[in-house]
C-alpha cells in the first residue's frame, strides 16, 4: 500500500481539490510520495543520497538527474473520486507502514522494525483529527499480509475481521462506509508464497461475513524488479479498482469491459484500460487468447478464474490471425467452415456467460506479406485474412453484433508502425489501434 516504485513525472503535480493530512496536522498538495512510513521513500540524489527536507513531512521535488521513490493507490483513488464529485474537497489520510504483520494494527500495537511506531494508534489519531476539523470518511483502503504469509499467522483471518470492526468502532463509522482490500500479488518469492492463499482467502472470508467490505484482484499485478513491491503502473491500477469496488458498493457499478484477442490485444489493452480509468472496467486474460477454438474453450475459463462479473457491459473480441496461418505447407490451422462455425459457436457461448453484454467483433489487422520469406514453415497473406474477416462478419452481423473494423483502420497506416517485418506493430501502431477500440467501446457503451 505505502508504495516503492519511482514516482512519474504526472504523480508531482498538485491535483485540484486533492490533500494530504501529515501526521504533523498540515494539509498539502496530494504530491507522491504521499506515504513516508519509511526512509528509503522520498527524494533523493543521482548518487543515491537522500535530500532532506527542513520540514520532514514536506515533499522535496527531484531536480535534474534525481529522482522520487514511493507511489501509492491513494492518489489514484481521490483522483476518481474527485472526478466524480467535482464540488467535494478530498482529504487522503495517509497510515500505511510497510512491512507490518496484523499484530501492529491493533490498539497499542507496534512496528517489529520501529519500536516507536503505533500503526493503529497513529491511524486512529490521524483519522480522527480530520473528523474533528469536519471531514467525513468516506473508505477505508488497506492492503496488508505478506509478513503474515511469511509466518502463516495462526488465526489471521479472525484477526483481519476484528481490525476491521476496530476501526468502523473507533472511528464512529456506520458499517455502510467501505472498507477495501487489494489481494497479495502472484510475484513474491517462496517465503510468501507459502501463505499467499491463506490470507487472501481471509480477506474474501471478511467480505462475505462484514458489510461494505470488498476485495480486489491484484494477480496480475507487475513488480518493480524486486518480486515485492507494486509498480508505478500496477499501484494506479491498483487504485482504479479500488475506486471501482468503492462505486460498487456505493450502488454505483462502473461497467465492465472485457477485451479478448491475440497479442495485437495484448498490445492495446493495457492503452484502453488505462483510457477508461473511471468510466470502466477494462478486464482481459493475460494470456495470448490465440485462435477460435481456444477462444471458444477458455471463456468460462477466464471468467472464473479472473472473478469477472455475470453483469459484464461489453466483450471486444477478436479471432483470425492464428486460424489462417498457413503452418508447414498444409494450409491454414483453422480451415474456413470450420473457422465459420467457431465465431457461430463462441457468440453463443458469450452471450450465455455474459447475458446482458453487448458484443463487438474486432476484424484481424493486416500482415506485411513480403516479411515472410520463402519457404517458410508458416506465414500469412492478406487475402486469407480479409477472407476470414469476410466470414465472422457474415455470420455476426445478421445477429446485430457491433464489428470494429481494426483491418480498415490499419490498412491505412503506415508502414512504419509495424515494428517488425510481419504483423506486430510500433508504440505508435498499437495506439492507433487503441484509439479506434476506444472509439468502438464508448459508441457501444454511449460514453
């Protein structure tokens, strides 16, 4: 939660109507690093050494050749949250310290690596000074668990269900106000491993048993190179769905985007999602979802394993790049009927998981022939490829499914945003790309 990534150039800059409350009692600008729970966060020198501030709670800006360390979730967080009430004046509250088992986050409980260091108690004195000064809490956001991993802490689910309950009593929170978690990652070293599902099931274990308590995925979560800490990406992420929980346990649900296709997908979905922060869910495997028939396989696959909602808004998807590759001189691996069929099949199978989504098909993109040299075990041409196009359209269209005619938008860049010889594409590529996705979600989304 606290944050140790590098913090970008957008994280510096003061947001509107946003502040930070330091455990000195002074409101500032809500400029990353707004957690200083440890030394190592803050700003520092090229040859590493830290700046220090006259005022250690201030924030000191990196000059040239410097840097800061410490990117959060909360930001993210009241930057939604302010979009969403432009009239409300955000207050982040920042108590998180790295590093602490359960035990430190009860009333008189202690820091293991700070003697002097009352989790709880300093969360409670910071929280309430704010609602002595008229401010309401809204959520509560809370990710903690990996030292309890470590030791399997007996009991740890009994014990997150009481801090909860601790802090809605000694806050005087009504049991509506959300209390919201983020899972452990899927890239920690053995010693974490180890207890990894224990406490996340703990967590899903308090939001059947409490009210307002909501956890969020972070499986797919990336690391910062040392297989613990979040990255910048994944912590804004992280706050996104945070606020998505917070909205939905509000009674306000945003809706859920699903982007299905192959590694052209992978490409852009990451541009879409972070384009939709706030306006959506933008959810997709993190696997290349490959041909038709692995498509129509996995759905419930993906569904099940990624906890996506029956509600989902939208499914994007795409096939038909690996189904007319020619393999070994034999012809295409899917053969056309059969291709035909498969787009039948997997329209059924989305609108039988995902009722109440509205689907959109988007056409595969067109290959540079000439990079595929003869012979070769496999290549592509495009006239295969507008072929295949050809058929999904002709079965979905007469079902009054959307179609996102990404092989139009492409065949109209141009050749240097391919970033190889064949059919990948350049940063530059894949946002044109993204771009007319984004264009086809909000037209069906009526965003």
């Amino acid at each position: 939660m606290s944050g140790r990534d590098r913090v970008p150039p957008e994280d510096l800059l003061p947001l509107p109507g946003v502040s930070v409350l330091g455990k000195d009692g002074v409101w500032r600008d809500a400029i990353e690093p707004i957690t200083k729970d440890r030394p190592f966060v803050g700003t520092f020198a090229a040859d590493g050494t830290k700046r220090v501030s006259p005022d250690p709670w201030d924030n000191i800006l990196p000059g040239d050749g410097e840097y800061a360390k410490g990117v959060g979730p909360g930001r993210t967080f009241a930057r939604l949250l302010r979009d969403d009430h432009p009239d409300w004046e955000i207050g982040l509250l920042p108590a998180s310290v790295g590093g602490t088992p359960i035990s430190a986050w009860v009333a008189g409980g202690v820091d293991p690596s700070d003697p002097v260091c009352h989790p709880y108690d300093e969360a409670i004195a910071l929280a309430r000074k704010a609602q002595a000064e008229g401010g309401e809490i809204v959520a509560i956001l809370w990710h903690q668990g990996e030292s309890d991993a470590c030791t399997r802490t007996a009991g740890y689910a009994e014990k997150l269900q009481d801090v909860i309950r601790n802090f809605r009593r000694d806050l005087s929170l009504d049991d509506s106000v959300p209390f919201l978690m983020g899972e452990l990652a899927t890239f920690y070293d053995f010693r974490i491993r180890v207890g990894l599902a224990d406490v996340n099931a703990a967590m899903y274990a308090a939001a059947d048993a409490l009210p307002a308590v909501a956890v969020v995925p972070c499986g797919d979560f990336g690391h910062k190179g040392d297989c613990l800490h979040f990255d910048v990406a994944s912590q804004h992420l992280f706050g996104a769905r945070l606020y998505s929980a917070y909205r939905r346990l509000c009674g306000r649900p945003l809706p859920q985007v699903v982007l299905l296709g192959d590694s052209i997908r992978i490409g852009y979905c990451r541009y879409v999602r972070e384009a939709l922060f706030g306006q959506a869910d933008v959810l997709f495997p993190s696997e290349n979802c490959a041909y038709a028939q692995r498509v129509l396989r996995s759905i419930d696959l993906w569904k099940n394993g990624q906890k996506w909602r029956d509600d989902i808004a939208l499914v994007h998807w795409n096939a038909g790049l690996w189904d007319c590759l020619h393999l070994d001189g034999e012809g295409p691996l899917t053969p056309l009927p059969i291709y035909r069929e498969f787009i039948a099949r997997i329209d059924r199978r989305l609108h039988h998981y995902f009722p109440d989504a509205k689907l959109v098909f988007a056409t595969s993109t067109p290959v540079i022939e000439a990079g595929y040299t003869e012979p070769s075990h496999y290549f592509r041409h495009n006239a295969d490829i507008e072929a295949y196009n050809a058929a999904a359209r002709e079965v979905l269209e007469p079902l009054g499914e959307g179609i996102d005619d990404l092989y139009a938008v492409m065949a109209e860049a141009p050749a240097a945003e391919h970033s190889d010889a064949t059919h990948w594409y350049t940063p530059a590529g894949t946002r044109r790309i993204g771009e007319a996705v984004l264009r086809s979600i909000r037209g069906a989304l009526g965003a």
